[in-house]
C-alpha cells in the first residue's frame, strides 16, 4: 500500500512539473530601476530581472524612473512606465495550450504595446482598467490610468475596440487617434491626435510624441541633446523644458533637447488659443563604460602550463548599474555597480586567444583582448659527436716546459648534435653547453668546441623553449687518459 502512495506521489510530481514547462510565459527584456514581481498565488513580491518569466496570474508594479519591458510569445511586446500596476490575466497559445487568447488589467499607471495583427475570430487580446476593456485587433497604443480611473487610449497604427465598464456604447478607435473614459461614462468620440486635418475646435486638441529609445549609450546626446519630435494641432505653440521646439504648418515638430547623465525627464508642452496640453518623455542616459581591472595580468606569450587563472575586479560610476563578465563569450559574472571576478581558463595547445567583455545593462562595454601561446613539448636534443656515451680519448702527456699547468691541462673537443622543438613550436630561447651559450642553425643542427681537462668530463646541454619547457642532457661523459 505504501508502495503504492510512493508511486502516486511521484507521478503527481511530474505531471506537476510537465505542467511547468508547458505553461505559456512572457519574457523579460529589459528593466531600469526599481520592478517588482508578486507572482501568482504567492504573498512576497520579488525583483523582477531581465530573461526573467513572468506567468498568468503574475502582478507587476513599478516605482518612480522605472520602466519594464515584456515579450509575449507570440512576439509582442508591452513596455510597463513608472509608477504602474499591472497584471498578467491569461496567456494562452495555439501551439502549448491548444488556444491564442491574452488579457491584461492595468490598474494605474501607464503601458505602451505593440501586438500582432489578430488574423482569427478565436484570437483575442485584451487590456481591462477600471473604467474601461480595450479589444485589441492587432495595433500599436498606449493606455493610461489616472488617479479618478479615467482611462484614456491612444492608438498609434492599427484598430482598437474600447467599451465602458460601466455604461453602454462602444468606439472603434483607429490610427492616431484616441479616445477617454472616465469612470461610470461612455467612451469619447475618437479624436485625432497625428495633428493632421484637426477638427475645428479644440475639443479634439492633442499632442502626440514619436516614441524615442528608453536607453541613450551614444555620448553625442550629452553635447548635441536628444530629438524631441511629434505632432500636435496647426499653429499650435510647442515647449519642450522650457525651450520652443520648431513647428511646421501642418502640426509637425522637432528639435533637441540637452540631457545629462542618468535619469531625464522631458515634458512637453502644446498650447493654442489658451489650451494646453502635456505629455513626459522619460529616458536614461548612460555613457560610461564599465572598466575592468585584472590582479593577474593577461600577458601575450607562451606558457608550458594548461590552466591559466584570471582574476580582477569590474567597476562602473553609474548608480545600481548591472555589469555582465564574459570570458570568450561564455558569462562568468554578474556584478551591481563593482564586484570582483575569478575564471580558470584551461589552455589548448598551440595559440589561444582570450577575450574579456563587460557589458552594462545600456550596452556599453569594455574589451580586453590577447592571446597566449601554449606550449608543453620539451626540445628533443640528440648528440651526434661524440657518439658513445663514455667516449675514451687517449693523450699524449703534457710537454714539460714554461707553459702553464692550466694551459696544458686544457684540451679542446668538438661537439656536435641536433635540436629540434617539436609542434607546437614556442622557439628555442638559449642552449648552453657547459655553461657556454651557443646559437643552432636554423635547421637545429650545432657545432661547437669545448675545453676539457685530463681526467672524466661530464658533458652537460641544457635546452630551453620560450614557453620555459627544459631539457637537460648530461649522459654523456668524455675521458682523457694520457699514453
């Protein structure tokens, strides 16, 4: 019996986890500042980080100079502003849950999204806010939530179906233009918001900004300012910080705005017969490059050791900034603002070439590139003269006379070989043959002439690579006996 319950347990297991692995998720591509993530069913909420999953059920919510950005499997993508609540209703696919349906609740705050065309009547896609439900037919928009619940949508290409919670009508709301809820009303009429052949009233003043890159790593922003661009209502005078921006005859405007370093907030402003309007612009700039400091320096050359270990510390002068370590490719750290980093690199024979990057979360990076020479092959030596390895030379005895003692005990002997370095070659850095340094010829073969002494003489080669690999051959001995 027991037996069996231990069987029933592990199969509900599996099929839990199977489960898991089917379920249908969106990606997390990109986080600035402070994201939460209360997943579903659980009570503690935890920091969202990019390639993170998030899950039916899930609930976002993001701080001040925040912002989140989600791929949806299907490849549509939601941006999630500042100071926003939102949560992740369904996700269901064709190919995993044998449906294609996706809805959202945006409960305050701000999010931008792109999906793709819906091409069936058993797709759907939906964002629901306290005020209003948005059917989605493929398109790109923006929908806010203010403090009242009011809800408005933007609809920047594509068409949108926006009906009241509360009360009955519906719009269809097609490219550039948008259209307001407020809490317990109809939705609006839709208004243009392109600028483009505005009505004649002011009813349907609007102000609409060409979406810009949420991360500038490019340092020309800091001195030439970022583009501010749109359109807005024909003769209408547009402000960007407090500084005019040019605008065309037809509602069209542009011109740069200086930013700094770090958070940047852009509000701009349209206004026109004493109406006004504003939206904000928000973008982080980060021009710094992370730097890398190595405590065991990567050295071109040639070494004879396989393992060869790299150590040091990575910093970066922007505030709570994530910085990637990769070792030829391969991620070996990950560090917040500064940390330190320690990598063996096992060697192959022969050249290896060694690539260190950090990579900030704007992109920027830092490379230090080199390559090392492995060589474990020791120099092969082999001595052609003298032969034997005890060679016997008979002498006649010194002539007695005034030469000197050491003089006559000095005797010459040629000495001949080969030595070849075997691939992968590092090159021989010195042969010396009883402490006298010698230069081979380019084909490794040597002659050289040494003095012996009557008596045992050890011969004595020593041979060194540049990798430092040492070859010593004292085999041989010369014997000089007097007849």
């Amino acid at each position: 019996m027991k037996r069996l319950q231990y069987l029933f347990l592990i199969m509900l297991f599996m099929a839990t986890a199977v489960s898991a692995q089917k379920q249908s998720s969106g990606k997390i591509k990109f986080v600035i500042g402070d994201v939460q993530l209360l997943p579903a069913k659980k009570t503690s909420w935890v920091k969202a980080r990019i390639k993170g999953r998030v899950f039916e059920g899930d609930r976002i919510k993001t701080g001040g100079n925040s912002r989140v950005e989600i791929e949806m499997p299907d490849g549509s993508q939601l941006r999630i502003d500042q100071s926003t609540i939102f949560d992740i209703k369904e996700i269901k696919t064709k190919e995993e849950d044998g449906e294609d349906k996706m809805s959202f609740s945006l409960w305050a705050g701000n999010i931008w999204a792109k999906f793709k065309k819906v091409v069936s009547g058993r797709q759907s896609r939906r964002i629901e806010s306290p005020s209003a439900v948005v059917a989605i037919r493929g398109t790109e928009l923006e929908v806010n939530v203010d403090k009242q619940l009011t809800t408005k949508v933007s609809v920047t290409e594509g068409l949108v179906a926006v009906t009241s919670k509360d009360a009955d009508g519906q719009v269809l709301v097609g490219a550039n233009q948008q259209t307001i809820v407020h809490k317990g009303q109809a939705p609006s009429k839709p208004a243009q918001s392109s600028g483009q052949n505005p009505a004649p009233n002011l009813k349907n003043f609007a102000l609409q900004l060409d979406k810009i890159p949420v991360q500038q790593n490019d340092p020309a922003v800091l001195g030439s300012g970022v583009k501010v661009s749109g359109r807005t209502v024909p003769g209408a005078r547009v402000m960007a910080e407090g500084k005019p921006l040019n605008v065309a005859p037809n509602g069209q405007f542009s011109g740069r705005v200086n930013v700094r370093e770090g958070f940047n907030t852009i509000r701009v402003t349209a206004e026109k017969n004493g109406k006004s309007t504003a939206q904000t612009l928000r973008l982080f700039v980060n021009t710094r490059r992370p730097q890398i400091q190595l405590s065991t320096p990567l050295v071109s050359g040639f070494l004879n050791r396989r393992d060869y270990s790299l150590s040091g510390a990575v910093f970066d002068e922007t505030p709570l900034d994530k910085v990637k370590v990769y070792f030829n490719g391969d991620e070996v750290a990950e560090v917040r603002g500064r940390g330190t980093f320690n990598r063996t690199i096992i060697l192959h024979e022969g050249r290896n070439d060694i690539k260190i990057v950090a990579v900030d979360l704007s992109k920027n990076s830092k490379e230090i590139a080199e390559h090392i020479f492995l060589d474990t092959v020791k120099p092969i030596i082999t001595i052609t003269e003298p032969a034997q390895k005890n060679f016997i030379r008979l002498q006649p005895p010194p002539h007695p006379g005034n030469i000197n003692k050491d003089r006559r005990n000095r005797l010459s002997q040629i000495i001949r070989g080969v030595i070849i370095d075997p691939e992968p070659s590092s090159r021989l850095k010195r042969v010396l043959i009883n402490g006298k340094e010698i230069k081979p010829n380019t084909d490794g073969s040597f002659e050289t002439e040494i003095f012996v002494t009557s008596g045992e003489n050890i011969l004595r080669i020593v041979v060194e690579d540049l990798a430092g690999n040492i070859t010593i051959d004292n085999s041989r001995r010369i014997i000089i006996r007097n007849f």
